[in-house]
C-alpha cells in the first residue's frame, strides 16, 4: 500500500521527519518553543499573503516578504532543476553552486558591457551568455565523466571550488572585474547597466521586488519536463539514467548522453545566477560569492522533489520559504537569532537529503505502527510478508 | 594496409604513451625552471607555474598508466621546476633565505597533507569494506568544530580530540545506518551527512561562540622541538633539517605510526583481511560466516574517527580556532588522495603529500606575487586534484562490492 | 559411523511473497551417501539447501543432525554443525589468492594478531594432498580456471571440518571432460566418510553418481528413490509431471547467401588480453548456427565485437557485404543485425522503462516514433500494444513496468523488439538461461520460425542441448580460437572434448 502513495508519502513525511528534527534542536539548544519559532519563519515567508483574513498593514507586509520567498524560489528552482536533469541520467551534479557562480560572473560582465543596446536584446545575450557559462563549467565534468570515466561527485565538487576561487580573484581587492571608481576600496563589481535589468512585475523595483526570472524559472520547469518526456533525447538520458548498460546495448551513445546531461544541467544553474544577478543583485561582491548556497540548496530541492518538475516546484517553494523565513531581515531576532535559524535551515536540508534516499525507512516506519499498536489486529497488516525479497 | 601506415600508426602510439608523455612532464618540469632563468628571465611566475602545472599533469597522466617512475620524476620535477622558478624570480634572496623557504615548504606540506592523510586513512577503512564515503568531508568539519569545543570545556587539548573523535564516530554511525541497514545511495547519503555537519556545527557555534570565536587561549595540541636537528653538520643541513622538522605538531608526527599500523591492520591481520573480503564480495564473506554488517559499521566508524582526527588537528592542531565550514572540501580532497593512491595507506599518503604541496605553495605564493593572485592561487590544490581524478579513475581499480548495499538472503 | 541420517528434515516449509519454494519437504541424508536432489529450475532446490546452511530460515519444519534437533540461523552455525556447501556462483574473492580464500574467518595468525600466511599455505596444501583436490594456494583466484575454483570451494568446505558437503548445480559451468574428473573428487570424498547433497537437473548425471535420488517438483517432493531400478524416462517423468520433448521440430535448413562474415577477427578483453584471436566465420541466410564453448572463451567479446559495443583489435566483420568492422552499435543495429543479450536484465531491458519504452529502444529516434528530436509516445503505445498481442506477451501492457513481468514474458519483449526491426541478422545470446520448459519452447520455436524467414542466425550458448536441438551447424570456440566445426549429429563427449582444447581442429 505504501508503494501506491510512495510518491508523495516518502517526500511529504520526510519533510514533516526533518521538520520535527529540527524543532527538537530548537528546544534542546535554546528551550524556545518550536512551534513559535516556526510560526516566526513562517510569517517571514508572507505564505500568509495568501490567506484572506489577513488584511491592512499585515498583508502589504506580507506581500513584501511574499515577493522575497518568491525572489529566492526562482533560482531555487532552477538549481533544483539542474541537479534533476543530471539525477535523470544517472548522474550525481552536486556543482551547482560553481555552475551557478560562473553564470553570476559572466552575467556581471555581460550586464556591464554592451551599454548601448536595447533593453530585450541585452538581457537575452546576457541570459544565454550566462546559460552557456554554467553549461560548459558542468559540461567539463560531463566530458571527464564521458571520456575517462571520473566520477562527476569529485570533478563537480573540485569545479566548485575553483569557481569559487576564480570568482573571488576576479571580484576581489586588486581583481580585473573589481570596481575601481572609487579607488577600489570595496571587493565588488560595479553594477550592471539599466539595459541589462529584468523588469519587477510585483512590488518595488527600488526594494527588490519581484522580477521577471520568476517565469522564466517557471518555463525552464516545462521544458524541463517537455525536454525528458517528449523528446528522443529526454529518452535516451532517461534510458542512460536507468541502465547504462541496457542503453548502450541498444545502441545509444551513453558518453554523449552524459556529457549532454551535464551540460543542460549546468545550464540551468547558469541561467539561476543570470536572473539572480540581473534580476536583483545588479553587481557580484565577495562575500556574498563566497557564501552563496543556492546550488546546494538544488541538491535538496531536487531529492525532495524527487526529480520531477512538479515536485521540483514544490521543494523549491518550501526551501525558499525556509530560507526567507530564517533571513536576518525576515525573521525578529528577538524570537530566534537568524544566524541560528540560518543554520538549522541547512541542518533541516541535510535531514531531508538524508531521508530523502531511504525509502525503506517508511517501510520500517510503517511495519513499526503494528509495534506500536497504531493498526488493529484484524486491520490491514501491510508489513505481514517479509520485506521484498 | 601497408607496412608503412602500421609504422606510422605505432610510432604515432609511441609517441602518446605514458612513458613519452612521462618524459615531456620532466621537460616541462625544467622548462618551468628555465623560463625564469636568464635570458628570458620571466618576471612574472604565471608562466612558469603553468609549464610546471602542465607537467605535472602529464606526470600523473602517465603515473596512472602504470609509468610510475617516469611519472612521479615529471611530478617531483614540476614542483621543483615551480619553486626554482618563484625563487629565481626573486633573485635577491640570499642563499640563507632559500635554504630557509626550502625547510618551510616541506614543513607546510607536511602540515597541509597531515589531515588529508588522516581522512584519507579513514576513508580506506569505509571504502575498502564497501562503503563510499563522500561524508569524509562533514566527519572532518565536525572533528573540528567538537575538537575546538571539547579543548575549550575540558580545558585539555586531549579531551578535546576525544569528543572530536566521539563526534565523528556518531556521524559515521548515521552514515552507516542509511548505507547498511536502509540500504540508501551512499553518495546521496555521504552528501546529506556534509549538509548536516555544516548545519549542526554552523548552530552550534553560533549559539555557544556567537560572534566572539572560540576563544584565544583554546588548549592546542602541543608542537614537538627537535632542538638538535640544527646542530646536525654541516650548518645549511641542520638549518634545513632544523627549518623543516625541528617543531612540528604532534599530529603531524602521528601520522606516521597511523600509516604503517593502518598498513598493518589491512594487510597483515585477519580483520584487514576480511574487511577486504567483505568489500570484495560480501556474500562470499556471510557464507563462511562474517558478519557483513558487523564489519562495514565498525569500518565506517572507524572513517568517522580518523577523519575526525584530521579535522581536530586542523582547528586546535593548526589555526587553533573554528571557523564556520573551514574544511574548505579537504574531505574531498582526502578522497581524491585515497582513490589516487589506490585505496592503499601509503599511496594515499604520497597523494596527500602532492596536494598537501600545492596548499603550501598556494599559501607561499602571494608573499611574492600579492594578494589578489594570491586569491587565484587558492584555487591550485582544487586543479590539481580535479587533473589528478581525471588522470587516474578508472585506471585505479576499487574494491569490487563499492557503494552497493548488502542485503542478507 | 552410525547407522541413523546424519541429517534430516522434517516437513520444512518456506514462504516467499506469492510462491510457496518448499511445502512440507521430509530428506534424510545418511553417513557416505552421495543423494541426489534433482528438479527442474524453481522446484525448490537450492532454497532447501540454503535453509540447510543456514542462509533462510524455514517457516515451519525441523531440522536433525545426527537425530538431534538444531536450529541453522546463520551460515557460522551450519559451519559448526559440520555443514559446507559449494554454491552454484561461486563465492570466491577474486583478488585474493587460493589460501586467503579458503582460510578466510578462521585464520591461522601469529600470536592471535597476525596473519600467518605460511601456515595458511601449507594447511591448504596439505588438505588439497590429502583429498586429491590439485590446487596451487598462492595463485590469485582470478587467475585459476573453474574447475579448480570449484576444487577451491570444495577445499573451503573440508577446511572448516565439514562432514556434510552439500554441491549446488556442479557441473553447470564445467565440461564433460571436467565433471567428469569432479565425479572423481566425490567418490574419493565419500570413500573418506563424508557425505554428499547433490543438486542437479541433469539426469544423466544422477543417475551415474547418486547412491540415492529425491526427487521435487514446484516445492513438492515427489519421491526418494535408489539408484538401483532408477531410469532416465522414469526420472524425467518424475521431474516434469509429464513425457519431456527434448527434440525441436524443423525441418532441414536452405542456406543462402552468407549474410555474417568474420574473417580473422581478434578482440580484447577488458584487461587488455586478447579474448577473441584470429576467429573466421560466416553465417549463411536461412540457418542458425551454435557456437558453443565453456563459458568464458570469448564468447561474449566476440557478440560484442559483432554488435559493435566493442572495437576490434584487427580482422574484419561484414553484415550483407558492408564492412562493419568499426561501426558503432547503432549503425550495426541500422543495418540489421538484431542481438537478444545474455543478461536480459542487465543488457535486454531498462526494467524501470514501460514496455512501449522498452520496445523502442532501438527505433525511438526514427519515423514514426519520432521525427526532429521529437518523441511521440501515443505511437510507441500503439506499436506496443501491436507487438505484445503478436508475440503473446502476458501480464501487462504497453505502459506497464518491463520489471513487473516474468522472466518469460520479459525475454519475450526482448525477441519482440529483436525480431520486429526485421533484422537480417539475429544473434541470440543465451537465450532461454533461467526460462521455465514452456518459455524455453516459446524461444526455441521463434528462433527456427527466424531462421525459416531467410535470417542468419548465430546463437550462443552454454547448453550443449540447446546447441545441438537447434543448430544447423556448430562451431566450438576454445580460448578464443573457432577449433572445429561439427555437424548437429555429433556426439556429446566430441564437442566436449573440442571445447576443452582436446583433438585436433579436423573438422567438418
């Protein structure tokens, strides 16, 4: 019975599992109530904007941090992606934030040449400039995993920090992208053009509000799913993904498959940092290339969304709630220290990654329920047979 | 089809196999030192750090091919062509100063390969019973954080690595959970357990640190004065000998009996043996009678404790504070060194040595070269690491029954 | 000795999800016989053997040794109960040499620490003298042939001090010439007071070694008898539940154009060692041809070779003429040659795939399935639905799971998608391997019906049966070499001897 529901069940449990986890660290090491301290990050989120009852002052409040949550979904989203589309072929991306950073650098770059050109066209050379960055930097491990075979967890993970490394070369004290107006005083680029903006199409522009990428977020999901189910290449990754073997007994090309599944799949995270960069950060500064989670954020987005698009549009949803709810500026110090709550966000994303992957976990959880006495005796016992041998 | 075409083709193979491209790793390795010399004179190390980099990968290239000796010469001779090039390109050194920044790197390189080698040790103890462990990374991260902790509360550097060591056994004992008894995918399992460690030492420095950092006067593993050493004639050999291993951290010195006990256990007792036996084939292990379980937990614990270890020295061993994530994917690098080494103690121990070697230097260069190529230079253990898998996997052959979960009949 | 059963079971039952592998099963093994268990594939033979070494636990029943009552939880207490059991796959380490091998988990060390290699040498050698089991301790098991990795499961056994020596399936992966020498090596264990479970479906065998025979059928046992009054028919009867028809109806072949060509062909393995060496041959429209040999002779690199999955090392393939010596297996497949894998599982199928899927593997990128990269899942749908009905698949339709099918419907999947691309070419790969008797006279059906099409077809296969029902012609591959060419009328011990090297390569 639980295999028919496994596809919602495992995710939804895992989550609530994760959450109840990370409610018990609260309480252990602070002694506040967790549920007041959810409740605080939930507020953060402005979900609320979406019930009626909140009116007035609350609900532009809301709106607000709505329109953040929102902010932080789309490349969630997009990341979250990228590590799908690779999971699909088999194939473990964990380099999403290196991709997801050279998409910010070439996007800086691109925003802050081309001055003079049309609004449309410089976003767009600068999108697909940025798309083909994060393409080529997960294609490299995509070429090592296809030609000799190095497993692309290692290959990404060392991409990572080199990315990180290069970035912060390039945007740091005495870097070739460094802003060096006001006598470089500061390790940041400067910012892009206005050409190069995305369009706000809720809230502020001055104040961040919410941009364009959100729906180009929401179209890479369709074709995402367009590409995987509709298209002989989307068969020949899933085919790739599910037997490597059996593909290339039938004659698909499995190093091309790989290398092409990479590839899409840094392109997504480089097009993350494109609209991250020309939607709302407008210039890349040091810390923030340095501390940047949202390629990791993908890895869970994409477990716990089981790598569909649908469940990766949930997860994303979920994470960026999370995230913005534990933000410094959402969150009332006063309740619960950000920084802490910054940290059991990633806590709460490694119990999810971690059950995430063991399905039989429920199996026990559910055979457990008779043990505790949750199933009567002449109810249906599901975990009567022994376990799938 | 002619004899002429089959002579091309194998002097076209002669010319692409490990040992040519061995031998062109050792001329690019010189090439790196010459480019500095007079009369080109390069003023700038980037040339010549690249030649050097170039033929070191072409070193490990043929090493992986089974060139060994040709293939190590390229590497040793890269690294030698690259430090004789950045000292050449700042010829004002005295002769003293040199025999000085010598005995300082092979210090720094010890010190930089002390916590790979100990992560990369535990990682042989997991992956050779069958069980990746990508986690080494979060085992390491949290050795360092509970050793800092452990020094502080204990008020004893001791206590402090044995609440490192505690800690990491814990975290390896849910990695051997999900691995062994759930059967989960051990790289997504290994990844979890690298998120939850950032997390949970993220938190909890945070909540017992906050924005003060471990203290100053956190209790640090004691260094070992070998006062001697300089003594030892003639005057540059005792400098050097002096510069290099006259004070160095207990760990460091550690490492070396870990290595041959390590080597030991695996190959020389019957629990290496049937470590081994149940990361080749576990079902051949459980029909006479070990237990497959048994084992791959406590070889995974056993990878929790050692990386721990390694995590411990770094933060009370080394930079005697914690830092939020500052293992900085050691715990990859480690696994890398273990894979290059071919899941051998002292193989292992010679990889870490090389990227051990490429931290030190990548720390060393912008005292010379300032600190915005500085900053790039942070990104060449990372490169040597990524040239280094690339060269070699594949090629290095892993225990049989790797990452597949075992399920009794 | 004692006159009662070393070992008795008692009514043993075991349940898995949906089958019942052994219903109330009575054995008794008395001290210094060798019995026989014989059935046909799933009649329950090696899960009772495996409750006997304690790797399953019974449902219901009890076990005896020497009429007292046990209880087998683990291999370990089989051990101690004076149990060994040579398995069907062998369970060796093959980095390891012989005498880590048998002595694994009951070391000799020094001083309780150390391993002491010498030591574990020489008691290896010492038993392999004192049983007639010629071993060499420090080869590593990879390097040693079958047999002796056989004689080296069988050490292991005698190393742990077991009385009880239970073979699963023996000779399945030797030749004649071979189980012959393992008969040998049994009566010489039962001349020094051990006793032997036998397990095997091949009568011929039991009825030349087994001093008693039990015989199952789907988890049943339907009788114990001794081999005297025992008979081929008899048993076979006894095993099947009804007259077994070895023989497959065809009629003569009408060879035509050859369509496969190989000439001096050579492949290497994936060490690098040459697998496949100098090989030529050529198979003609209209009949099958059996190549038979001792798994492990270049068979399978040279079905690789031919399917274009693996780059030759020199010579030359021709499919209709075409060179296609350095094709890609795609390119092969277009220019039709279809391949049925030896590992359905592994090779044949993507389990998680829907049969529609699954049947389009090869031609999901052509017109009608598909046209500019851009798949049309209803067609392959209807396609599916098309081809399961023609090639009598059951249990599923074109959107269900390959993994929900039974082994017999998912090798008929794979025939399906094999033979509808009309291939000129089929090369089948042990195809009926671990089919029950009804799917293994589907496929042995099919391939004549191809053959009688006009298509060349080369199959493979480990079961000299199979070869010599199905062939028009044989030919026998030996460490790589073809050495010899036979008529489907030769005898058995012939063709046995060619696959182990023996006689000359006088052929046909």
């Amino acid at each position: 019975m639980y295999q028919r529901a496994g596809g919602i069940v495992t995710p939804l449990i895992t989550a609530l599992f994760a959450f109840v986890v990370g409610g018990l660290v609260v309480v252990a090491t602070t002694g506040k109530n967790p549920l007041s301290t959810y409740r605080a990050i939930f507020d953060g989120t402005g979900l609320n904007w979406l019930f009626p009852w909140v009116s007035g002052v609350a609900r532009h409040d809301a709106a607000l941090n709505l329109q953040q949550t929102l902010l932080v979904m789309a490349p969630l989203m997009l990341t979250g992606l990228a590590v799908a589309f690779a999971f699909r072929c088999g194939l473990f991306n964990i380099g999403g934030q290196g991709q997801y950073t050279v998409g910010t650098v070439v996007a800086v770059q691109t925003g802050i040449w081309f001055a003079s050109m049309p609004k449309p066209a410089h976003i767009l050379i600068a999108i697909v400039l940025a798309t083909l960055a994060g393409a080529v930097w997960a294609g490299i491990a995509g070429v090592l995993r296809a030609t000799v075979g190095a497993h692309e967890v290692i290959t990404t993970i060392m991409l990572n920090w080199i990315a990180l490394w290069v970035a912060s070369y390039l945007v740091g004290f005495g870097g070739p992208l460094q802003d060096k107006r006001f006598g470089a005083v500061n390790p940041n680029t400067p910012d892009i053009v206005a050409s190069a903006k995305l369009p706000v199409f809720w809230g502020d522009p001055q104040l961040q509000g919410l941009h364009i990428g959100f729906f180009i977020a929401l179209a890479a999901l369709v074709v995402f799913w367009i590409v995987l189910s509709r298209t002989t290449l989307g068969y020949e990754v899933r085919a790739v993904g599910f037997n490597a073997e059996a593909a290339r007994y039938s004659g698909i090309n499995v190093p091309r498959s790989y290398f092409l599944a990479m590839a899409i799949s840094g392109a997504f995270a480089g097009l993350a940092g494109a609209i991250d960069l020309l939607g709302w950060e407008f210039h890349l500064d040091l810390t923030v290339v340095q501390s940047s989670q949202i390629g990791f954020f993908g890895i869970a987005v994409a477990l716990l969304g089981r790598n569909s698009a649908v469940g990766v549009f949930f997860a994303s949803l979920v994470f960026a709630a999370l995230l913005n709810g534990t933000s410094a500026r959402a969150l009332d110090p006063s309740i619960f220290d950000p920084q802490l709550a910054g940290n059991l966000t990633r806590i709460i994303q490694g119990l999810v990654v971690l059950f995430v992957g063991a399905d039989l976990l429920v199996v026990y959880l559910w055979q457990a329920r008779r043990k505790l006495g949750l199933v009567g005796r002449d109810g249906l016992e599901p975990g009567k047979e022994p376990a799938a041998s | 089809m002619s004899v002429r075409a089959e002579s091309v083709r194998s002097g076209w193979e002669r010319a692409t196999g490990p040992r040519a491209v061995g031998i062109l790793g050792i001329a690019l390795g010189a090439l790196s030192f010459w480019l500095a010399l007079p009369p080109v004179h390069a003023r700038n190390t980037v040339l010549p750090v690249a030649v050097g980099i170039l033929g070191a990968a072409a070193g490990i290239w043929a090493v992986s091919r089974r060139e060994r000796r040709v293939g190590w010469g390229a590497i040793a001779a890269a690294l030698v062509g690259i430090v004789g090039a950045i000292l050449a390109t700042r010829s004002s050194l005295t002769h003293l100063d040199i025999v000085v920044f010598w005995g300082a790197l092979v210090t720094a390189t010890l010190r930089w390969a002390t916590p790979l080698t100990f992560a990369a040790i535990g990682g042989m103890f997991s992956e050779r019973s069958g069980v990746v462990n990508i986690g080494l990374e979060g085992m390491m991260l949290v050795g360092a954080f509970f050793g800092a902790l452990g020094a502080d509360k204990t008020g004893s550097w001791e206590g402090g690595l044995l609440i490192a060591m505690a800690a990491g056994g814990a975290l390896a004992l849910i990695h051997a959970f999900f691995a062994i008894h759930l059967r989960a995918d051990q790289i997504v399992g290994g990844t979890a357990i690298n998120f939850l460690a950032l997390g949970i030492t993220g938190y909890l420095y945070v909540d017992v640190y906050g924005q003060q950092g471990t203290p100053t006067n956190l209790p640090a593993i004691p260094d070992v004065h070998f006062n001697w050493l300089q003594h030892v004639p003639p005057h540059q050999l005792g400098s050097f000998l002096d510069n290099s291993f006259g004070q160095m951290n207990l760990m460091v010195w550690l490492m070396f009996p870990l290595l041959i006990v390590s080597y030991i256990v695996m190959f020389k007792t019957p629990i290496g043996l049937r470590i081994r036996a149940v990361g080749e084939h576990p079902r051949a292990a459980d029909t006479v009678g070990i237990s497959v379980y048994a084992v791959r937990y406590s070889a995974v614990v056993v990878s929790g404790v050692l990386a721990a270890l390694g995590g411990a020295y770094l933060s009370i061993g080394f930079v005697h504070s914690f830092s939020e994530g500052m293992t900085n994917g050691r715990g990859f690098i480690a696994l890398a060194a273990l894979i290059f080494g071919g899941w051998r103690p002292f193989g292992a121990f010679g990889a870490a040595l090389l990227f051990g070697f490429s931290s030190a230097l990548a720390l060393r260069l912008p005292d010379a070269y300032g600190s915005s190529a500085g900053t790039l230079f942070q990104a060449l253990p990372y490169v040597l690491t990524l040239i280094a898998v690339a060269g070699v996997i594949g090629r290095s052959i892993p225990p049989a029954a790797i990452g597949r979960p075992y399920k009794k009949q | 000795m004692s006159d009662g059963p070393i070992l008795e079971l008692r009514s043993i039952t075991k349940r898995f999800p949906g089958v019942v592998a052994n219903d109330a099963i009575d054995f008794e093994l008395l001290p210094g016989e060798v019995h026989a268990l014989l059935g046909e594939n799933g009649a329950g033979k090696s899960t009772l053997m495996n409750i006997v070494y304690g790797l399953y636990r019974p449902d219901g029943g009890e076990i005896l040794i020497r009429g007292k009552p046990v209880t087998l939880g683990s291999a370990r207490e089989a051990i101690m109960h004076g149990i060994g059991m040579v398995h069907q796959h062998f369970m060796l380490i093959p980095v390891m040499t012989v005498a880590e091998n048998i002595v694994l988990a009951s070391e000799p060390t020094h001083a309780g620490v150390l391993l002491d290699y010498a030591a574990s040498v020489e008691r290896v050698r010492e038993l392999s003298e004192r049983f007639g089991l010629a071993v060499d301790p420090e080869a590593r098991v990879e390097n040693i042939g079958v047999g002796q990795e056989q004689r080296v499961e069988i050490l292991k056994a005698l190393y742990r001090g077991a009385e009880i020596l239970i073979l699963d399936e023996p000779t399945a992966v030797l030749t004649p010439q071979e189980a012959a020498e393992l008969f040998e090596i049994i009566r010489g264990l039962q001349a020094q007071g051990k006793s032997i479970i036998f397990i095997s479906h091949k009568l011929k065998e039991v009825v030349e070694i087994a001093d008693r025979i039990t015989v199952l059928r789907r988890g049943r046992k339907v009788d114990t008898i001794s081999r005297e009054g025992a008979t081929e028919t008899g048993l076979a009867r006894m095993m099947v539940g009804r007259e077994v028809l070895l023989r497959v109806e065809k009629k003569p072949a009408a060879p035509g154009q050859p369509m496969l060509e190989v000439h001096d062909l050579s492949v290497l393995d994936d060490r690098g060692l040459g697998a496949v060496r100098d090989v030529s041959f050529a198979v003609r429209a209209g009949e099958i041809v059996g190549l038979a040999g001792v798994d492990g002779n270049g068979q399978t690199e040279l079905i690789d070779a031919l399917a274009g999955l693996r780059r030759p090392s020199g010579g030359e393939i021709r499919v209709r003429g075409q060179d296609v010596t350095r094709a890609s297996a795609r390119r092969v497949l277009d220019l039709g040659v279809g391949h049925i894998p030896e590992d359905r599982q592994r090779r044949g199928l993507v389990l998680e795939f829907s049969l529609a899927e699954n049947l389009a593997l090869h031609d999901y990128d052509e017109e009608p399935n598909s046209r500019f990269g851009w798949l049309f899942p209803r067609r392959l749908i209807s396609r599916a639905r098309k081809l399961l009905r023609e090639f009598d698949v059951r249990g599923g339709g074109p959107q269900t799971r390959a993994s929900a099918l039974s082994g017999g419907n998912q090798q008929k999947v794979v025939i399906a998608r094999e033979v509808a691309g009309d291939p000129d070419v089929l090369i089948a790969a042990q195809p009926t391997r671990g089919l029950d008797v009804g799917a293994i006279e589907y496929v042995h059906r099919r391939l004549v019906e191809v053959r009688d099409e006009g298509k060349a077809v080369l199959l493979v296969s480990l079961e000299l049966d199979e070869i010599r029902a199905l062939s028009d012609r044989i030919l026998v591959i030996y460490e790589g070499r073809i050495v010899g060419e036979y008529d489907p009328k030769v005898a058995e011990e012939d063709l046995g001897i060619a696959m182990t090297g023996g006689g000359s390569a006088a052929a046909a």
